[in-house]
C-alpha cells in the first residue's frame, strides 16, 4: 500500500572527490529499483556516447553537460527513494575543495551524513573538512561507507585501517552514531544487499543502515520560537502572525514573548492554512493570534520559556566561502538570521580551525574554505540561541552587499566539539 | 490493489513537504518587490495555486498568477485554468506566444510546430515588462536531472539565464532572494516533491484537476512512441492509423507534445497505484519536448526556461 505515512530522513553524501560518493548513490538507487527505465537508459546511452563502459553509475546524479565532461560532481543532486515506511532526501554533495560551499548547502538540511572513503587512500584533507562542517552543521549520525573494498582484495585489515581513523576523528568531533560498512559502490556489495566477498563483516548493508537510523532533524532545543514571517489580516480587522515553528510546539493558551520588544502575551489562536489548530509542532508553517494587542512585524520573534538572547554582538562559527578573504577592513555585509536582515560588521577574527588537527589557529582573516571564529556585531538586535540548541535561531548567512552574494554559513556560538 | 487515502493532518512527510512550500511562498513574498506565480493549468501548479492560497489565509494571494499561453493547449486545460484561478480569487495575466511571433521576436513554426522552446522568449518578455523579480514555478526535482541540480530559489541574472556553475550557496531555510534591478529569481516550492507526493497530496486535499488527467476515451495516433491525441494541433499523416483508446495525460503540456498514456485510472486513488508502479518517468512517458538530447532541460534552463 503506497498511501501509508512515511517519515522522512534528510541525507547527505560527503567525502573527497574521487572516492565514489555519486558512484554509490547511483548503486543504491539502481539496486533499489528507484530509476525509471528510461532514466536507466539515458545513463546507459550518456556511458556509451562518451566511451566509458556500459554504466557509468555517476551519471545518475552527475546531470549536468559539465560534470559528465569531466567526471566530477560541481553542485548537489536532489535525489529521492523510498521504501514501506520512508522518504528519502538525498543530496549528492561535490567532493572538490572548490565546491565546498556546495556541499555545506546539501548538508546543512541533512538529518544523517553518508561518508565515502577510498579504501586505498583513506582520510584525506576533503575528508576532514567535510566531516567537520557537517558536524559544525549538527549532523548527529555518520553511516560511513568504505569503498572500492574490491581493489583492496576485499581485506578486512585494509577496512579497519579506515574505520581506526574515522573513529578516532568521530568521536573528537562528537558524531553520536557512527556505522562503518565495507563496500564496492562499483560491484554493488553491501550497498543495497549483502556482498559474500566480506564474510567478516556481519553489519548492516547501506541500505539497511540507512533504513534503521534515526530520520526527523536534530532538535535539543529547549522552548518553542516562531520567527515572524508575515503579517496576515484576518477579517473584522485582526492579525496573526505567520512563521515556521522550531524547537518545541506552541499551545493554545501559552504565555509568550514576543522579541526583541519583550513583551508578554498569551496566544489565543492557531491557524494553519486558514484552519484553527489547537497545537503548532515543530516544523508546522503557522500562524498565532496574540491575545494582547503589539505592533509586532517580519524579523520579529515568538518564543516561551527558556527565551533566547537578545544582542548585536555575539560570537560565532564561520565557513567561509567568499572569493577574496574574510578581514576586518570594512568589507560590506549584511546578515540574515531567521528572517531578519542587517547591516554586520566583523570586530575580530578570532581563530581558524586546523582541519587536520581540529584545533584553533590564530588568525587575523579567513581564506575561501576557511572555518574560523569571529566576533559580529550587527546594525539591528538580533534574537539568538546558540546553534547548539536551535538550527533555526542559532544560524545566519553572510551576503555581499554589492554582488548579493552568499558568502558564509555563520552559526552563533562554538560548536560543541571547539 | 484498494487504496485509501490517508488522513489529513498526521505528521507525515506530507505535511512536512506542505509547511516547507507554505513557508518558501512567504519568504519570497517577503523578501520581493514584485512576485508572480506561474500557472500552467498543469496538476503541479495546481497544487503550487493551492499552496499558496493556504500561505495568506484568510488573505487574497498578494501577487497575480502567470499564464504562458502557447496557443496549442488542452481546452480542458484552459477551462480548469479560469476555474481554478477565479477559486483563488487570483488576477490572471496571460501572455500569448502567438504575439511574440507576430511581434517578430521569434520565427513562426507554423500551426503544427513545436512552440515549446519559443515560450521562454515571451516568459521573459512578460517578466520585464511586469518588473517581475520573483517567479513561482512548479517544477520538481525529480522530473529531470538538470532540474535535481536547482537550487530552490535559483537566481537568474539580466537575461533571464541560469548559470548551474554559479549558484547561491543555499544554507538551512535562509532563503536569500536579493537581487539588483534587472536580475530575479525563479522560486520552487515544490522542489522535494516527487510525482507520487503530488498526487498523494491532490488526493488528501480533495483538489479539482483538468479531466485529462482521468481515463477517458480519446482519439489518438502513436506518433515518436508517442500516443498523440488527435485535434486542432495534431493532424495524423496518411500513415498514420486513428484509433480509440482509454487514456490519461501524466503530465499536461502543449497538445502537439504532450503524449497520452493508455490507463483505465479514472480516480485519484486508481492514479496513486498506478503512479507507484510505474516503471518510465512521466517526462519520459509523456514529453517529446526532452527528447532532442542529452541535455534539454539544462539548455532551455541556461536560456531562462521555467
């Protein structure tokens, strides 16, 4: 029965170019029966035109005329899957140093990172940048899949090799989960069935790992928060106020604070797509009629108990992926944070993040790629939590004044692992 | 196979795709000047025209709705565009290919022709002259691997282009739609759905759809593994054989394009078993429109297509 409800888990691939993340997202939806013939076939014909063997298995991701031309992936590829009881979002992330801002716009959505690794080469710097935005991000739950098993002669020691680095890196960098599995996302082993080339390993396939781990977003937050998107008239002449709920669900008849105002109300109604509701979940796209009477507008906040910060200095975590370095010359930025824009200033760079290493560097810019830590200071108050507590409240972007441009992932605080 | 629909309101990935797209419709309303929603009369923007009907409750939609008319449509398509916008108490702008060829912009292709790709010329036209900087689109990810590489705001600059090796990072749900005069951005909030999403939800919401979508009796002639139906745009050659045949549109575009496929699925549930099954995709199965080469979409796309 196709109609039953399914839940749904957000996924990310990453990992160093080269090492078969494409390749193995390709398997699984192939082995998975997930393409259409016709897909199928146009990845078969694609392989043939350009002389490569019948399948190359990353065309079925890597979709652009560019990415064929030179076998590499530029931009994420939204791809779905499902099975009995889940959906799956998956984005194929790029594994090149130049696309990294790709990759973290794939893995910033992600419940659960899919890590591939070159059995043969093992950890390599991409490697390491990337598992450290996605933890930076609050991916909790790494299913690590230790490819190209079959050139390593399928060698169990050669496997471990790998999962003795990774874990040694997940636990530094506070993974909650990690599951190693040893695969060939060429051959197909263990990725969506179990390979008899590793009678060593007794583990989850791919896919079943994939189905068994957790799905809904990362939430240890602790109050509910309604960033006000918009204002909706409602007749006799009312207003609600419109916005997607994080952290925990509104009720009728909570007492809340609306930010950065501070002033206390109740919430008297809840509506949803014109429909009154008794509860708002996290995740719903709302609206809330306020008991008291506010002037309350876009970029303003809704929240209960324990309330957010509310500051135009605070620190923060920064990836960097503008073209020309992050410095304290008076670059012009805006920042926008829930759903509020303001001009920014950068007051001190505080550090960069050795990737190898994970300790913090002294610093006084931040080159393309670059993680680091900054003091901001901002036009207008924001409305804050830590990153570590909320996603929604605890992140920003960073955007050229003069281009538009988005040229940083920002989470307010240190990550947890800093 | 008996198929009941599911029951509104659960927590499911429905209801999580459904507050993502109200959510996405606020934001670019809010952050644009000038927003505008494309409408095919196709069951995406359908479901696209419910969306954001549900975002401004009780409101009215605080921007017009677009229709690119080729002049090679359904008339039940047409029908259910004039319903379905006045249900939405929407204001409707049409902008017509044919005065783009009159205009002299682009060569006409003749009554028969293919005016698929001439769209974009007048699609682009009816953005400047409008001032447009946003525009809603239904398109899905899932439809066509250029379309899985889009971003779900995807900016476009002065020309209307989308450049796939220079897109905006998009972090979270910080949906950044800022741009300078001239430029826009194309909005998706439909970007996760897949084919079977969309009709699962059409069922949910009890939505009204053209009848071509149902199984109906219609002459057709099988023309590029295509079942064409036949009518004003689409005259069978003497070679080719007229017959009648029970049959549905998987998706809806011009008449002359958009092939049939042979069902008896005349209820959304009987469509929901039989969109599940599948085995071609719906673009695949129905549109000669992707069929010129390799990279079709990504080339309309890179010229200001949807």
């Amino acid at each position: 029965m196709e109609l039953a409800t399914k839940d749904l888990l957000r996924l990310a691939t990453i990992g160093s170019v080269d090492d078969g993340k494409s390749t193995l997202i390709g398997r699984l939806l192939v082995d998975t029966r997930q393409l259409f013939d016709d897909q199928l076939d146009a990845v078969a014909a694609a392989s043939e035109k350009r002389g490569i063997g019948d399948l190359d298995l990353s065309f079925v991701t890597d979709g652009l005329r560019a990415e064929r031309e030179q076998g590499i992936t530029i931009d994420v590829a939204y791809r779905y899957a499902t099975t009995p009881t889940r959906k799956f979002i998956i984005a194929d992330c790029p594994g090149h140093v130049r696309y990294t801002r790709n990759m973290a716009t794939g893995a910033s959505t992600a419940d659960l990172a899919l890590v591939v690794v070159d059995v043969a080469s093992g950890l390599k710097e991409q490697t390491h940048r990337h598992l450290c935005i996605a933890a930076l991000l609050g991916v909790r739950s790494i299913i690590v899949a230790v490819n190209k098993m079959d050139t390593a002669a399928w060698s169990e020691l050669a496997f471990q090799r790998v999962v003795d680095q990774i874990e040694t890196l997940s636990g530094e960098l506070g993974f909650s989960s990690t599951v190693a599995i040893p695969v060939s996302a060429l051959l197909g082993d263990n990725v969506a069935t179990s390979s008899t080339n590793t009678p060593w390993y007794d583990g989850p396939s791919v896919l079943e790992a994939l189905e068994q781990s957790e799905a809904g977003s990362w939430e240890t937050a602790q109050g509910a928060r309604l960033p006000i998107q918009w204002v909706l008239r409602q007749p006799g002449g009312g207003r609600t106020y419109a916005g997607m709920v994080s952290g925990e669900a509104f009720h009728v008849g909570d007492r809340v604070t609306l930010l950065p105002a501070n002033i206390e109300t109740t919430i008297r109604a809840i509506n949803f797509g014109g429909e009154s509701r008794l509860e708002a979940t996290v995740g719903l796209a709302a609206d809330l009629d306020l008991a008291d009477e506010t002037d309350a507008g876009r970029g303003d906040l809704i929240a209960t108990e324990p309330l957010p910060r509310v500051t135009k200095e605070f620190e923060a975590t920064i990836c960097w992926f503008g073209e020309k370095p992050l410095s304290m010359n008076g670059q012009r930025l805006r920042l926008k944070h829930t759903t509020k824009s303001t001009p920014v200033r950068v007051q001190a760079i505080t550090g960069v993040i050795d990737i190898e290493s994970l300790t913090i560097d002294k610093a006084d810019s931040l080159a393309t790629n670059d993680i680091g830590l900054a003091t901001l200071q901002t036009a207008d108050a924001l409305v804050v939590d830590d990153y570590r507590e909320d996603r929604v409240t605890g992140s920003f972007v960073l955007i050229d004044e003069v281009t538009n441009a988005t040229v940083a992932a920002g989470m307010v605080g240190h990550a947890l692992f800093l | 196979m008996t198929t009941t629909l599911p029951t509104p309101h659960a927590t499911d990935h429905l209801d999580v795709l459904e507050s993502h797209a109200l959510f996405i419709l606020r934001e670019v309303v809010a952050e644009c000047e000038r927003p505008v929603l494309l409408f095919s009369g196709g069951k995406d923007s359908a479901v696209l025209l419910h969306l954001a009907a549900k975002a401004f409750a009780p409101q009215q939609l605080p921007f017009p709705v677009l229709h690119i008319d080729t002049g090679q449509n359904f008339d039940e398509v047409l029908q259910f565009r004039d319903r379905a916008v006045e249900a939405a108490n929407a204001k409707l702008i049409v902008a017509r290919v044919q005065d783009t060829i009159d205009q002299g912009k682009v060569a006409d292709p003749g009554h028969l022709g293919s005016r698929n790709r001439l769209q974009t010329v007048t699609l682009l036209d009816a953005i400047t002259e409008n001032r447009f900087d946003a525009a809603f689109g239904g398109a899905r990810r899932d439809e066509d691997k250029a379309r899985a590489k889009e971003r779900i705001l995807s900016f476009r600059d002065a020309f209307g282009q989308w450049d796939p090796r220079q897109q905006r990072p998009e972090l979270w749900q910080l949906y950044q739609g800022k741009v300078n005069p001239g430029e826009s951005v194309r909005a998706f909030p439909l970007s996760d759905w897949t084919e079977l999403d969309v009709w699962q939800y059409i069922g949910r919401e009890k939505m009204d759809l053209p009848s071509i979508y149902y199984a109906h009796e219609r002459d057709v002639v099988q023309r590029d593994g295509m079942w064409l139906a036949v009518g004003e745009f689409v005259e069978p050659t003497p070679k080719e054989t007229v017959t009648r045949k029970l049959v549905r549109f998987r998706t809806v575009g011009d008449a002359n394009c958009t092939g049939a496929v042979l069902s008896s699925a005349a209820t959304i549930e009987a469509i929901i078993d039989e969109v599940a099954v599948a085995n071609v995709s719906e673009r695949g199965a129905t549109r000669g429109d992707d069929k010129f080469s390799e990279t079709a979409m990504e080339d309309r796309k890179r010229e200001g297509y949807f």
